[in-house]
C-alpha cells in the first residue's frame, strides 16, 4: 500500500486505496436515489389481491432495497479505508475528465427521463428520452437510432403493458 501523508508522531498514514474515494461518492448518491425510487414505487397502484406484489412498483422497491443494502456497505468499507481523506484529490482529478463529464450528462438525462414520465405522455418521453440517449452516446446511424428508439417504444409503452396488463405511470 502507497505511504500517504506524514503524521504528527511523525510515522506515514496508509494511503486510501484509490477506489475509496469512488465507493464513498457511489454510495452518498445511491442510498437517497434509492429512497426515492421506493416513495415513488410504493404510490403505483395496486391491483387484485395481493396489494403491492401485483403492483408494478414491487421489483423497483426489492431492487431498491437490496441497493442500499449494499450501498451502505460499500459506504462503511469506504469510511474505513480513508475515503474522506482521498475525496478531495480524486474530485479534482474527475473534475477534469471527459468520462466524468459524458457520467454527468447522462444522468442529468436520466433525471430528466424520471421527472418527466407522469408529466409527459409515457411513449412521447420515451421516445425523447432514448434518441437524446442514443445520438449523446453516438450509438449508430440517424436510420439505427429511429429503429432502435421506435422498438423501444413499442416494446416498452404498447406491447409489454398489454400482455403484462401492466398500467403505464
């Protein structure tokens, strides 16, 4: 393990193992994201006998719930391997870094996405949501995007809810 900074006994302090500082940052925006997915799943509506097993919020708030199981971990492991201590260095460091940026991007249109469904019709934001996704990420031609774009669509506001019986928020 790298020797970090020089303490006032005079002996060096371990250096935090570089993914430390990432875990901390990981954890801090997972456990309150995780928070909100289970409000907002619990207000989905519940259909037929079971209540809220045979609403379409149950596997968002399982999922949910283990994620913070786990972020809470990592975030306890992170504290304990000196992440405070790195956090400033490492900020700087992705402050800089392309791949932070185009992270920061498409989160900002995943946020969007969210806020926007229940707003906005289901297929229409969608639609928006995964071209802005696709041309972002360069992911093919202006004809693979429209293809790839008008499947989702389809698969995810027509064809899924009506075999599923699954209500669109």
């Amino acid at each position: 393990m790298a020797e970090g900074p020089v303490t006032d006994e005079g002996s060096r302090q371990p250096e935090a193992p570089p993914t430390a500082a990432g875990d901390l940052v990981v954890a801090i925006v997972l456990l309150p994201l995780c928070a909100w997915i289970v409000r907002e799943a619990l207000g989905m509506p519940h259909r037929g006998d079971l209540g809220l097993m045979t609403s379409p919020g149950f596997t968002p708030i399982l999922v949910s719930c283990a994620i913070a199981l786990l972020s809470l971990v990592v975030l306890a492991k992170a504290v304990r391997g000196g992440a405070l201590r790195a956090l400033a260095p490492r900020l700087r460091e992705l402050a800089h870094s392309a791949e932070s940026r185009r992270a920061v991007v498409l989160f900002a249109l995943m946020v969007g996405y969210a806020m926007l469904i229940g707003l906005v019709p289901f297929p229409i934001v969608t639609g928006a949501y995964l071209v802005a996704t696709f041309v972002f990420l360069r992911s093919g031609s202006w004809v693979q995007i429209a293809v790839a774009t008008a499947v989702g669509v389809v698969l995810t506001g027509f064809v899924i809810p009506y075999v599923f019986s699954m209500p669109l928020p």
